[in-house]
C-alpha cells in the first residue's frame, strides 16, 4: 500500500494550449516535447485506512484539506481508488527540486509522480499508455512525463479520454539537446495555464487558428527530430511557442505571460543566433525562457545568458527518462 515514484518535467517544443473536455481533461490537440533530467519530483503515496482525509504534503508544506491544491489530488486519487476498489486515504509527500509554479511545468512531473506512486500503492498494474492517460487527467502535460526522450501527445478521438495519451517517438540518448532555463523573476505565476488556457479557448478569435496549426507543426517537427536538423527545429519550436503566446493575448482580456526580461532574452538570443550561435527559445505559461541547444553548445549558450541583465538564475538539464519507481 506504498510507493515512491520519481518524474521530470517536460518542456512542449510543440505547444499543447486548450481542451476538448474539462471534465475529462482532453487536450483540443496534439503536442510534442521532451522529458528532462537534472529536475525532478519524488513522490510518495501510501493508503492508510486509518487516516479520515488524505494528508498532503508539498515540499514540507502540509496542504489545507479544503484548499485548491488538496482537492484537485484528492479527486485525482479517486480515479485510482475506485478502480483498485479501495476506500483508504492516503498520505502523499512530494518534493519538487526545482521551484514550484514558477512556469516550469512542476504539475507536469507532479501529476506523472503521483499518478505512478498512488496506482502502484494501490495494486493496479497499467500499462505506459493507460498511466499516460491517468496522469493526463491530473494535468495535461504530466501524460508526456510518464515517457522518456522526446514524445506526442495524440489528443484521441473517444469521448472517454482513453486514446487521449502520450507515446514516446525518440529515447532520450537519441539527441544530445539540452536545455537551459533562464529564470527572469522570483515570484510565482500569476494565471495558472489551465485558466489562461480555458480563458484564451472561450474568447480568442485566435485560438481555433492556433490549433489548426498543430498536427502540420507536430508532422514537420518530428521530421526534424528524427534527421536531428537543429535548425528546422528552430523554425518549428518558436512559431509553435508564439502562435500558443498569440492566441492568448488575442483573448478578451488578453493573457500576457511575458515580461519585458522575456522580451530582452528572445530578441538577445535571436540577435546571437545572426552571429552563429545555436540555439532557440520556448515559452510556457509564466515569463521564464526556456532555452534549447545542442550539446556541444551548451558553454557558449551558458556564458550568453548569465551575461543578459534581467536573468536572475540559469537551470541547465539535458534529455531524460520516463517517470520510474524508487525501490
Ligand atoms: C503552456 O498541462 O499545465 O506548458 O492540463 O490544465 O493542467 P492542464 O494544463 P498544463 O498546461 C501546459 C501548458 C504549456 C504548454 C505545454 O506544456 O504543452
């Protein structure tokens, strides 16, 4: 009745950004990223009968029972327990190595933690894809954290949500790409993606032209993944992460995750990129940039940004595993 499993967040190259379903959590379309190591969340669950709520703790923070946070991972550890038939509370401690909401992507290796954790607590045994589709309805993006590498959302067709999962499409050794995160605040995000999300589907006239571009940008971005042509991949991630940023500033009233940092790091990094420098930009939905090269650039993409003023701190991670368990 207890298990520890360990996850990494994931960074969209090609952005996932609206739903199908709010209930069920059903993406409105594709997506495509890669699983990074050298962050990650270690998660612990174990069903206790004894316990009358489930005890949550975050990064040595116990969580109010009643709070948003709690009740969002108390009704995803419903979906475990009423197919494992079990009635148990259970007592959940997570740590987050790296900062929590700060538009790293922290729900995505979260969720994928505890969706492992809680399903092997609790005796289920399922495979990649249906823990894939479990994680996806604690938040979207943790469905492409139970995979290693670079891997696709496939949005699904079935009103249940079942084919709505990630697949994996090339291991983490098959490219050596890092990324490194320029963090340009230290206060946390202010609209969580899932309400900037929902806002920007409801309102933008953008967002139904952002999501005609996805299956085109995922098709032409695996290509390039797969003959490893970095600068195709620039091409294809930056217009990914601007037409998601378009469409939610098109909104009514417009959502604007970027700070004039962010700002300063995308036209530095673009004039650097004229002179020869390797490398390109994502943006999530908070004001970090995420900053992707190959790995023998990784110095000089290093030195680049801890010169730029407005950078506060860098985080360096390279290509990573899937979400695994603790023995
Ligand atoms: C901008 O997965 O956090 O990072 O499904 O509502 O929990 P919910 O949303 P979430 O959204 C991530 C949005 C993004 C882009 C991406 O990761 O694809």
């Amino acid at each position: 009745m207890i298990a520890t499993a360990v996850a990494h967040p994931n960074i969209a190259l090609i952005k996932y950004w609206g739903k199908r379903d709010e209930a069920l959590n059903l993406p409105a379309a594709g997506s495509l990223s890669l699983t990074l190591a050298g962050l990650a969340t270690t998660t612990t669950v174990e069903f206790d009968p004894a316990l009358e709520t489930d005890q949550i703790n975050l990064d040595g923070h116990q969580l109010d029972p009643t709070s948003r946070p709690a009740r969002r991972i108390t009704a995803f550890l419903d979906l475990i327990r009423t197919p494992a038939r079990i009635e148990a509370r259970a007592r959940v401690t997570s740590i987050n190595d790296f900062p929590t909401a700060a538009g790293l992507a922290s729900s995505a290796s979260g969720f994928a933690a505890l969706a492992l954790a809680a399903s092997q607590a609790a005796g289920l045994d399922l495979s990649p894809e249906e823990l894939s589709a479990l994680a996806r309805q604690g938040s979207g993006s943790a469905a492409r954290s139970i995979f290693g590498g670079f891997c696709e959302m496939k949005p699904g067709q079935r009103p249940d949500g079942q084919d709505a999962h990630a697949v994996p499409i090339a291991d983490q050794n098959h490219w050596d790409l890092r990324c490194l995160i320029a963090l340009t605040t230290r206060g946390e995000k202010k609209i969580d993606s899932t309400s900037g999300m929902n806002h920007t589907s409801q309102t933008s006239p953008f967002f139904q032209p952002f999501i005609d571009t996805v299956a085109p940008d995922i098709r032409e971005a695996k290509k390039a993944i797969f003959s490893k042509d970095f600068a195709q991949l620039t091409r294809i991630a930056e217009r990914s992460c601007l037409r998601m940023h378009a469409s939610a500033i098109a909104a009514d009233p417009g959502v604007i995750y970027w700070n004039g940092q962010t700002l300063e790091v995308v036209h530095a990094l673009r004039e650097a990129r004229e002179e020869g420098l390797q490398a390109f930009f994502t943006i999530d939905a908070g004001p970090h940039v995420k900053i992707f090269c190959p790995g023998d650039a990784l110095n000089e993409v290093r030195t680049f940004l801890k010169d730029l003023p407005g950078v506060h701190d860098v985080l360096t991670a390279s290509p990573g595993p899937g979400a695994w368990l603790q023995t």
